[in-house]
C-alpha cells in the first residue's frame, strides 16, 4: 500500500497593520486599544506604532518630527514613549485621544 504524502500547511505572521487602509479603521483599531486596555500603556504603545507602520513609518517621522528609528524603538514592544511622543505621534497619524468619566 502506498502512502500519501500530507501536504504542509505554510503559516505566515500576521500583521495587522496590512489590515489598516482607512483613517477609519485606524482611529477605530486605537479606540479599540484605548476603550478595552485603557491601563496597557504598552499595548496602546504599541497600537500607534501598528498605525505608523500601516501609514508608513517614514512619513509619520516626518510629520511628527521624529526619527523613524526613535519611532521604531519607542512604539516597540519594549517601548517606553513619553508623553509628548504619543501627542505627536497621534497627531502626524490623525487621531485625537479623548477622554471621558471612568
């Protein structure tokens, strides 16, 4: 009896920001971040860098003043950005935060 190869099944990273093509769904997809882990500080990092990443990171360092290197590295997993950093970031990308009673 001959056997049958199993064919492999190729997986792939996913991305999110190849998912973000409209100012909409980028200011939905932080709201998102902002509505459901409002104390994930990290995560919120890191949903304005999945935007930057999908609006090009490049002209998000220009447009917020930045180096794309510093962006890379503040709106990383590791990341850290200040305060003014996120301001600018979410500026050059389009999106206001918003606040509201808790």
């Amino acid at each position: 009896m001959a056997q049958t190869a199993t064919p492999k099944t190729k997986t792939v990273a996913y991305d999110v920001a190849e998912q973000l093509r409209t100012p909409e769904e980028m200011a939905a997809y932080l709201d998102a971040w902002l509505t459901d882990a409002p104390d994930d500080a990290a995560g919120i990092a890191r949903a304005l860098g999945d935007i930057a990443r999908a609006k090009g990171m490049t002209q998000v360092a220009r447009d917020s003043g930045l180096s794309r290197e510093s962006l890379y590295k503040a709106l990383s997993e590791n990341g850290n950005p200040s305060l003014a950093t996120v301001l600018k970031v979410a500026k050059a990308l389009g999106v206001r935060l918003h606040a509201q009673v808790a």
